[in-house]
C-alpha cells in the first residue's frame, strides 16, 4: 500500500466507519477489514493517528485497528505477518513524539507501544527503554506526562511475562533502571508536597499524577524485578520509604478539601502506597520480613488508636486491615509442630510476630473491631430505613461487598480470633456478659464451642430477645437471628429445635423487612443443617411456606428473591412429598415470576433450581406443572437461544428430574428431545446429564422415542465415538445396552451401525476394562435374547474380515472367556453365563471346543449369585425376583421416583432376574448330554478342570 497515495483513502473509510448510519459504517468496516493484511496499512494508520489536526474520532478509530493489527499480526510466525522493514519503521514512529494531546488516545497509544515491548523488547527494540528514560527527563510537561505514562505500561507489560528467559531479562533491565525509577518518583513525590505547602492547586495536581505514575512503574520493578529483593538495599530502602511517605500524604489529606479534584487522586496514590506492601508480602513473605514490624506498627496505630482520628478513610482502613491479615495468616510465618523442622527465615518471622501481638495490643485491637468498627454506621441505619432490601443486599454480599469495610474487619476478627484463641476467649467472654457482642460471638462460634454454654444462653436470654417487638429493638432481632444462625450447626440441641422453629415463625411475621430477610436465611441454615429432623419441621411447614411465600412477593430486588427462592428449594428438599398441600400458591406464582425475570439469567436459575425441587417432591403428579415446565426446559436446552449459557446446566438437571417423575410420555415431552442432537455435539461437562436424559426416555417409554429419533440418535452416537472420551464411549454404550434391555428383539436393529465395532472391539481385546464390560454387556443381551440376530451379525463380520463365521465365534467366545474379570457388575456376570451357556446344547466342533471355557464361566457366574442356605444345605439364586414389591421408604430415604418403579418392572421381565442360573446351568448340560450320549458328554466334561467340575457338582446337588 503506497503511503501517499493510500493516506486519504484510508483516511476517508476511517471517517465513514465513525458514522451513526449502519449503511455507511458496515461497507467501511469491511473495507478495512480487507485492508488489514495489506503492507503499508499500519504505516498509514500511524501517520493518522498522530496527525493531530485530524477529527478526534477518526483517529481513535486508526488507533484501535493499529492495536487490534499489533495482536493478529505482529509476531514473525502469524499468518500474512508485517514485514520487518515495516515493523521497524512502526517503532521508530511511536516513539518519536510524546506530545499526544488527548488523554484517551494517549492511553491507546502507551498500551500499544506495551503491546509491541512485549515481543519485541529489548532484542528488536533495544532503543525503546533508553528513549523513555530520556523523555521522562525533558521539562515539557505534556511530553514528560505521555513518556512517563508509556513507561508505566511497557514497565506493567513485560512484568507479566512468565517464561524463565523473559524473567532474567526483566531482572536485568530492573537492576538497570531502579534506581532512576526511585529518583524520578522521589523527585515527583517532593515538588507535589511542595506545591501542596504553597496552595498551589493546579500544579500540585499535576506532580501528583506524575507521583502516581512513577510509583505504579516502581511497584511492578519492585515486586517482579529481583528474584531476592531484600538483598537490594535500593529496594528495602524504597520499601522503608514509603511508610514514610504514606504518613506525609496522610497529613497532606487534613489540608486538602474533600470535593477537590485532587482529593481523589490523593487518595488513590495512597492506596497505591498499601498495594506495593501487599503485593510485595505476596510475592516475597522471606523478603518482607525486615518490614514485619513496622507495617503492624503502622497499621495497628492508624486503624486501631487515635492516630488516625481525621485522617484515614474506608479504603485505606480496608488495606491495612488487609496487610495484618496477610501478615497474621501468612504460612510462610508459621512455624512446623517440630520446631526443629522450620527454617530460621520462618522462625525470626514467627518472632517477630509473637513480640508484637501480646496481650495489651491484641485485647485492644479486639475491643476496637467489636465496639466500633462491628457496629452499624448512621448511614447504614439511614439506608435500613429507606431501603431494607438494599440494605441486606448489601450487606450479603453487593457488588462492592469484598472492598467494603464490614466483611473485611470480620474476616480480620475471625483470622486473629482463629490465631490467638487463647487469649482472646476470656477477652471475649467479659465482652459478652458486659456489652453482648452478637456479632463477635457469631464470627467465632466454632472457636468459642467448648467455652459458651449457646443452649443455657439461648433459652435464658437470646429466645427473650427475639419476643421484644419494638421498632427500635429491630437490630438485635437481627443479630440475635443470625447469631443463632451461625451456631446452628456448631452447637444446639436438637430438643430446641420446636423452640426455634416456633420463633422463627413468629419473626417471619416481623415488621422490618430486614428481620425477616435474616430469619429466612436462619431458617434455611437450620434446614440445611445435618440434625435436622423432619417431624419436628413438620407441624411448622404450612405456615413457614405460607410465610416464606409472602417474603418472595414482596421482596422486589433480583438478588433477594434468589435467596428467598433458595430458602423454599431447601425446605421443599428437606420434606420432600411433605411439601404437596402447601406448593399450589407457589406453583401458581412461578410462571409469572419467570416471565418477569427475562433479563435476570441468574433469578432464572434460581426459579430454575425451585422447580427442580417442586418436581422431586410433587412425583407423578409434576405433571400439573406441564404447561408451565416444558416451555421453561425447552427453552433452557435450546443452544440456539442465548439464555442456554447461563441456564443449561440447571435446565437439563431440570429435564431429567422431569422425565425421572413422569408417569407416562406426553408429545410435548417428547417433542424437546428435538434439541438433544446440538447438545451432544457440545462434548461438554453436561455430557453426563445428556445421556441420564437419553436413558430417562428409554425407560420412559423407549417404543415411541425410538420409532421418532433412533436414526438421529444412532448418527449422534457415530460422531460421538469418532472424538470422545472412555467415559464418553461408555456413556454411549450403556444407552446402547439399556435399549436392548428394553426392547431385545427391536433394539439390535434400530442400533447395528455400531454393532460391529463392538464385535471388533471385543476380538481385538479392548485395552480399556470398563469399555471391554460393557461391550461384553451388549453381546450378552443379544446372543441370550437374539439370537438370529446375533447370528447374522457374525455373518456381517465374517464377511467383512473375510474369515469364516466358527471362526469369528470362537474369538468372540475364546476372549470374552479371557476378560471375564472385567466384568465387575454381579448382574453383568450372570448376564455372561446366561449368555454362554444358550450355546448348548450344540454339536458345533468350534462351541465344544469352548465348552471348558464357557463351564468356567457358569461356575464363577454361580459363585456370584447363588447364597447357601445353612439350614437345609441348598442353593437359590440371589438375583432371582418373583413380584413387584412397594419399596419401603425411611424417613432419611429418598422416595422411589416413578423411574425407579419402571426399572423395577423392567427387571421382571429381565432373564438376569427371571432365570435361575442354577437351573439354566442344569438343563442346558442335560440337553447336551443328550444330544451328545453319555460317552461324548464324559469326554467332554473331562476338558473340564476336575476342581470346576466339584463345584458345578455341589452347586447342582437336588437336580
């Protein structure tokens, strides 16, 4: 591409690609599209971007396709890759000129130059670090801001390689330029608090964003520039400093006002100052050591004592709050249970720790977490006014939940709880008789198990508390709730439970939303709990339902009607067919609810795993939700339809629940297995469920399902086999199995594309075992109860080995005789012997030869079943079943699901449980007895090993 001639061309498409009017941007951005692997289209779109008379626009515009072609094709081995003359004249070009005015294609400009530092520095671009040193010197402020910017990125870029060879050359190029890094931000650090002493606003803006710059360049060399920077004096040195620095800016904070555009960047830079500490302590816990001291010091004095009265904000108490815990929890500082096995780095550490937290610092700095910072803040009550919803949003877990101040002094409470539990308990135990800290007590609850009599206090005090109605009293109905809560599973007997229940009814009848948001969250943690016991739930349901269901209507924020639905999926869990008086308000609100969360994927998932409940505990009678499920299913396995991404793994959970409860096939079920063929093509983690569903509808009704979709199934499973797991082969392969179980007669046809593979599976000796079982699984099934069609299927093979059909028989029998150890599955082996024996009685040389192989097979499937009875001394086949029996269900069992009782019936007809092997075994050696007279049966039973013929013997005695 010349360059002259292309600059207006290219310069006019740019224009057209930033129009607001679809037929003139779509025809541009194909047009540069083509363009991006001609040579000389870069050069172009640099000489645009920093052409600065040009429309904004246009050349934020060149500037993206520049970035975009830097990632396709820069690298040598890309696909129409950029020459190297071109490359070289690109980078001299970006660096020629600091001098970009907009602040936006400033910054796409640094990222770009980053982008090209990362595979071209320093070996092809050796000039590029030299070029910023000197450009971060120049006394033009608009220059020394775009080198100083660009240097941070191409500083950030290559401190992200992780290749052993990209590391040594960051280290080097680190060592190199360390010490200039801290001279420039020491330099940028004291003219900004210069200017700040002056009342210089403007000015001192301006060295604070170089001040913040030059630091975010120092915390990438500091932190991934030197394998073991303590022993970097320049580096421990800087480290030191900043302590210093942080406590100048904090000072600074008290002159600056709170709305000054300056204020904000402030605070910034100081929080950058915690996050070279954090990140260092990470990265290097051995290193950090000799700062260990002065960080607690430092952040114990401004979060925990007057010192920081005026002057600290949110977030910075949230940092230092963060550099004790990492600190406290550090495992590096943590010595062996044998001393002797920890290393002397660990031990000082350790040391250094223990020296600092005694008992006066520690008690303090408890008493500060429960007294001040665990109690709720005027703009937090203020919020529980106006918004409860809002407020229990936030308070469990908002968007900004990980950066707000109250989880972080809970989590620090918890882990220096956790560490000095000896010396804190007593601390804690006065708090709880003097000030009653729920909170504290909650958070510790594991820790405080043998020193808090919870049952004695429940029923003595906190069960009060939660009687006095009163407005104002409504915060410790909360936290008495969440409190009880959180010892739930730690420590409550379980003769309270009716107690609890009883109050937790009462309190979901609460005034404040807020009270009974929580309550909820209690109750479900009290469900949930491994004591729960359902009869004394039970009495309780209706109303909670009741209660539970009002809570859902009235709640209006997506995140709270998630966990109020989470709360109902437990309890309808939990009672399972207790549930069906109480769900038909429920079930009737579902579908609205559903309908107005269609831009709320994740309440939709949550409706999602309600149904799933509804359907368990409704059994059969799920059927009613019909209308309502089905759409809902369809919609959520339909790959085609965006919402799949969030809702399929809960719509196919949904799906088999379904079909596991339906007592009987509708078309409307069977018309969404439409959209099984698109999910089996994903090969995905759900590849599981998608066979659970197939084999759902086998048993479901497999007549109908097969005449509609075996060919596409049996094309699927083709395609499946070609690229797949064992496990997928097996999945694969049970179906196949499964059909045949069902429907012996039909199912080899409707299956025969895979058969032969099967066949060669089996002769060529499957390395796989549980692959192997199963293939032996399927012949079983059609060599007992199809005979014919086994036949022709070893015809098919003969003719395509071109070998003889007794040939290809006696490999089939010769290995499955060789791998029955395989098999593992007691109904499998009999399925074996069965299988075998219906061979006999035979005068065919190539079965008689077997005919030891296929005895050996018998005795051990007789092995397996058959349980002696010690009074009269006989046998009976275990497996054998005679009738449908009801299954008895206990109160901690699941009840049968309407699939449960198909298989029952299925296994009726099963020769696996219908035919005594013990019998088969006698009568088929009697028939070929017969057929063979008593001499060739002699001659025949001698190729027998005399030990296996003992115990056919005994197994046969009364025949």
């Amino acid at each position: 591409m010349d360059l002259n001639s292309a600059s207006s061309i290219v310069l006019q498409v740019l224009t057209q690609a930033t129009s607001q009017d679809t037929a003139v941007l779509k025809p541009a951005e194909e047009q540069l599209k083509q363009w991006e692997t001609q040579p000389g289209f870069y050069s172009v779109l640099l000489n645009i971007f920093t052409n600065h008379t040009l429309d904004v626009n246009v050349r934020w515009l060149a500037v993206l396709y520049f970035k975009n072609g830097i990632d396709r094709y820069w690298r040598r081995v890309a696909p129409h890759a950029l020459s190297e003359e071109e490359k070289a004249t690109l980078r001299a070009g970006l660096i020629a000129n600091f001098n970009e005015p907009v602040n936006q294609i400033a910054t796409q400009i640094s990222v770009l130059i980053a982008k090209v530092a990362r595979v071209d520095c320093p070996r092809q671009w050796p000039e590029l670090i030299p070029t910023l040193v000197e450009s971060v010197k120049v006394q033009d402020d608009l220059r020394q801001h775009r080198a100083l910017l660009t240097f941070y990125h191409v500083t950030k870029t290559l401190a992200s390689k992780r290749l052993a060879a990209d590391r040594k050359l960051f280290y080097d190029l680190a060592s190199g330029i360390y010490s200039f890094a801290c001279s420039l931000w020491n330099h940028h650090t004291d003219t900004f608090l210069q200017q700040v002493c002056t009342g210089d606003e403007a000015a001192a803006t301006n060295s604070l964003e170089r001040t913040l710059l030059s630091l975010k360049v120092l915390r990438k060399l500091t932190v991934h520039g030197f394998v073991e920077p303590h022993w970097s004096v320049e580096v421990m040195g800087f480290l030191h400093a900043v302590f210093e620095r942080l406590k100048q800016f904090l000072e600074c904070s008290r002159s600056i006002r709170a709305e000054n555009v300056c204020r904000d960047r402030l605070e910034k830079t100081i929080i950058l100052f915690t996050k070279v500490l954090l990140d260092f302590l990470d990265q290097h816990p051995f290193s950090f050591t000799p700062l260990i001291q002065r960080s607690l010091e430092f952040a114990v004095s401004y979060v925990f004592t007057e010192a920081g009265e005026g002057i600290v904000f949110e977030r910075f108490i949230v940092q230092c709050m963060n550099l004790i815990k990492m600190i406290v929890k550090n495992y590096a500082y943590k010595p062996s249970k044998n001393i002797e096995d920890s290393s002397p780095e660990t031990l000082e550490a350790h040391k250094i720790k223990t020296e600092f937290f005694t008992y006066p610092t520690l008690m303090e700095i408890c008493r500060r977490l429960v007294t001040h910072y665990f109690l709720l803040t005027k703009e937090e009550l203020a919020m529980w006014e106006e918004d409860p919803e809002g407020f229990t949003v936030e308070e469990t877990g908002g968007d900004s939940w990980k950066y707000s101040l109250r989880p972080c002094t809970e989590v620090l409470f918890i882990d220096i709880f956790h560490e000095y539990n000896q010396t804190l308990t007593p601390v804690l135990l006065e708090m709880v008789h003097s000030l009653q800290v729920y909170n504290a007590v909650g958070l510790a609850a594991y820790e405080l198990f043998d020193s808090v009599d919870f049952d004695q206090w429940f029923k003595n005090q906190l069960l009060a508390e939660l009687q006095v109605s009163h407005n104002r009293y409504k915060p410790i109905r909360r936290r008495v709730i969440w409190l009880i809560g959180q010892w739930i599973s730690v420590k409550f007997k379980s003769d309270l439970r009716p107690v609890l229940y009883e109050a937790i009814r009462n309190l979901l009848q609460d005034q404040d939303l807020v009270v009974r948001i929580e309550t909820a969250t209690t109750l479900n943690l009290t469900v949930d709990d491994f004591e729960f016991r359902t009869d004394q739930f039970l009495p309780y349901l209706e109303s909670m339902f009741t209660l539970l269901f009002q809570l859902l209507q009235e709640v209006t924020q997506c995140d709270t009607k998630m966990h109020v639905l989470h709360v109902l999926s437990c309890v309808i869990e939990r009672v399972s067919m207790q549930v069906r008086p109480y769900v038909g308000c429920l079930v009737q609100y579902l579908p609205l609810l559903w309908k107005q969360s269609e831009e709320h994927n994740m309440l939709r998932c949550a409706i999602l795993t309600t149904l799933i409940h509804l359907v368990q505990g409704l059994g059969a009678d799920s059927r009613s939700l019909y209308p309502f499920l089905l759409p809902v299913i369809q919609l959520s396995t339909d790959v085609s339809q965006p919402p799949h991404v969030y809702l399929l793994e809960d719509g196919l959970e949904l799906w088999l629940v379904t079909l596991e409860n339906s007592p009987c096939l509708t078309p409307e079920l069977l018309s969404i297995f439409q959209n099984m063929s698109a999910l089996l093509e994903l090969s995905s983690e759900n590849f599981t469920n998608c066979f659970k569903i197939i084999n759902a509808y086998i048993f479901l009704s497999s007549s109908e399902f097969l005449q509609m979709y075996a060919v596409d199934l049996c094309r699927s499973f083709c395609e499946v086999l070609k690229d797949t797991t064992t496990d997928g082969q097996v999945q694969v392969l049970k179906v196949v199995e499964n059909v045949l179980k069902v429907n012996p007669v039909l199912g080899p046809q409707m299956f025969q594309p895979l058969l032969p593979s099967i066949v060669r599976g089996i002769i060529d000796g499957e390395r796989y075992p549980v692959v192997m079982s199963t293939y032996l699984g399927i012949m079983g099934r059609i060599l007992l109860q199809n005979a014919k069609f086994f036949s022709l299927l070893l015809n098919q093979m003969a003719c395509e080995l071109g070998q003889e059909l007794d040939q290809i028989l006696g490999n089939v029998i010769e290995m499955w005789v060789d791998r029955m150890d395989n098999i593992t599955q007691p109904e499998r082996r009999k399925l074996s012997a069965l299988a075998l024996l219906s061979l006999l009685p035979s005068l065919n040389s190539v079965i008689q030869d077997k005919f030891c192989g296929i005895i050996n097979i018998s005795v051990e499937g007789l092995h397996d079943v058959m349980s002696e009875d010690p009074e009269t001394e006989t046998y009976k086949d275990c497996m054998l079943m005679s009738h449908f029996e009801e299954l008895k269900v206990t109160e901690d069992e699941e009840p049968p699901t309407e699939q449960d009782k198909r298989k029952k019936m299925l296994a009726l007809k099963d020769p696996v449980h219908t035919v005594s092997l013990q019998q088969f075994v006698y009568e088929k050696l009697k028939a070929q007895q017969e057929l063979l007279g008593e001499q060739g049966f002699q001659a025949l039973m001698e190729t027998v090993d005399t030990e296996i013929v003992a115990q056919l013997q005994k197994f046969l005695q009364g025949f």
